[in-house]
C-alpha cells in the first residue's frame, strides 16, 4: 500500500519539475527576444504540462479513494479480529473457571468417595462384628434352651420325688394294715375355662389339666396335674389330644411314669383339626406319679366343650 501512494506522488513531484522547467523555457525565450533574438515554439510544452498533472492528480484520487476503501475494508476487519479475539478471551476466561470448578468438584468427589470407602469399610466391620455376635448368641440360645431342657427334667424329677416322699411310711404302713380297698378313679379337661391353644415351646412342657369332672380318692391333683398313687395295684390311664391343623407343627402328648416315657397319641394336620388319643395299663407302687407333657413344637387346644382330657382308674389292687 505504502508504494502504491509512494508512486502517484513521484509522478507528480516529476510533473511539477517538468512544470518548472518549462517555466524557465518560457523566460528563456523572452530573454531572446529582448536581446533581438528569434522566439521559439513553446506553446505545445505550455499545453502538455497541465494536461499531465491533472491526469496525475485523477489517478491519485483513484488510488486515494481505493486506499480510503481498503482502510475501511480493513478496519472493520481488524474491528471484528478485535471483537473475535475479546470474544475468544472471554470464552478462555470462562473456560478456565469452568476448569476450576471442575477440578474443585473433582476433589471434592474424591473426598467423598474417600470418606465412603472409610464408611464401607467401618460398616464391613460393625458387620462381622454383628456376625460374631449374632453366632455367639445362637451359641448363647442353644445351651440356654438346653440348660432350660435339663431343668424342666431335673424339676419334673424333684416334683416327682417329693410327690412320693409325702406319702409316709405310717400312711403305708396304714393301709397295709388296714387292708383298705381304695376307690379311685379322676377325669379332667386342660382348661378350666375359656378357650386357647398352648404351644408350641422349644422343649417339652407338662400339661396340668385343671377343669375335673371327677376326682374320687383324691389322687389328681389340678394345680400340678399330677396323679398319685394311694395303693399298689394296676390302674389304667386314657387321653385325648385335639389340635388345630398346622403345617408345620404336630398335635402330641406324651404319658409319663415318674418321669419315664410311657406311650403318645400323635397327630399331623396340615388344615383343619388334629385328633389323637392312647392309653396305657400300669403297675404302680404307693408314690408313683403319673401325667402328662406336650411334646417339643407341638400344640393342643381346649375350650369349654373339653376337647383334650386326661382320664385314669384303679382296676384293683395287688
């Protein structure tokens, strides 16, 4: 751009010269004349000389407006570089808080997953703990529910015991000598009132059967739901066991004969009603006591029409 312009003015400093030049010929000739010589021809180099600059001065503004055009041209580009490169600036600025803040929030995901990892592990650990305590505990049960089994049979066997040792020697020595036949015979149902299913319990329990429609000889006795034997001989001994149908647990009672298995009336039912009885003859000293425990995870139901009942009698003495 810079020899573009440089040329238009070179041109006219060349015409301004010729212009000058022919300035001096004009007053060359004059002189001539004055000293009475002959005048030369210059009215063609007077013609030609203006016509030269204003060609020179048209093709300067021709350039000068073009020139005008592409600084325009070229303004207004370098305005929209500048307005680009602003645009572009903030864009950066932008971009580099959105960095920031990502990485601010990339940290802070790292310390949360950090402080998760340290929960997991904690809970990993409450867990086992939990574990070792839940197997002990289950330890715990089981020799609970044994200690609770053995008990239940050690107190069976004391009830047992002193139920035979309150039948004194002078009562026996007594009816001995007397010779008296005793009349004995009891019934009784398991409720003495209301209505309930008992059961079912982790060891066998024993069954007191408390609603008696008879009790002669008072041998029964409802509190305990034992029945002892006033004289040696053989009596007989029948129950019966209702239950509610249930998938999973049974209907069964079992006899005993101080604190011996005798026989059970067993009964499954899975819906409805389970019903079952037995029945046994025995051979029974003064003392020996007799009745009745629910088995393991097993259930018996009464009401007031006295489904389950407990029944015994002396055939005769021996």
């Amino acid at each position: 751009m810079e020899r573009t312009m440089c040329f238009p003015l070179l041109l006219l400093i060349c015409s301004l010269s010729t212009a000058q030049l022919q300035s001096d010929n004009d007053i060359v000739p004059h002189h001539a004349e004055s000293q009475g010589g002959e005048p030369t021809n210059v009215s063609e180099h007077q013609q030609t000389c203006p016509q030269d600059i204003h060609a020179v001065l048209r093709e300067m503004s021709a350039s000068l407006a073009e020139q005008r055009v592409e600084t325009r041209h070229l303004q207004r580009e370098n305005e929209a570089q500048a307005a680009q490169l602003r645009e572009l600036e903030l864009q950066k600025t932008e971009m580099d808080m959105l960095k920031l803040q990502q990485q601010a929030q990339t940290a802070k995901l790292e310390l949360q997953k950090t402080e998760l990892e340290k929960q997991k592990t904690e809970l990993e650990k409450q867990k086992t703990e939990l574990e070792i305590q839940k197997t002990e505990l289950e330890k715990q049960k089981i020799e609970g529910d044994k200690l609770k089994q053995q008990l239940q049979v050690q107190a069976a066997e004391l009830i047992t015991v002193k139920a035979r040792s309150n039948v004194t020697e002078n009562q026996v020595e007594a009816l001995k000598r007397d010779g008296e036949v005793k009349q004995v015979a009891f019934s009784a149902s398991l409720l003495a009132s209301g209505s309930e299913t008992i059961g079912p319990f982790n060891t066998e329990s024993n069954l007191v059967f408390r609603y008696v429609f008879s009790n002669i000889g008072n041998a029964y006795n409802p509190n305990t739901g034992f029945f002892i034997a006033p004289v040696r001989g053989a009596y007989h001994f029948e129950f019966y066991v209702y239950g509610p149908g249930d998938p999973t647990h049974a209907s069964v009672a079992v006899l005993f004969k101080n604190g011996e298995r005798v026989c059970i009336a067993y009964e499954h039912e899975t819906s409805g009603s389970a019903k079952s009885s037995n029945g046994a003859t025995l051979l029974l000293e003064v003392g020996d006591v007799v009745f009745l425990r629910l088995w393991a995870n097993s259930m018996i139901y009464d009401s007031e029409n006295h489904h389950s009942t407990f029944s015994g009698h002396l055939l005769f003495t021996m």
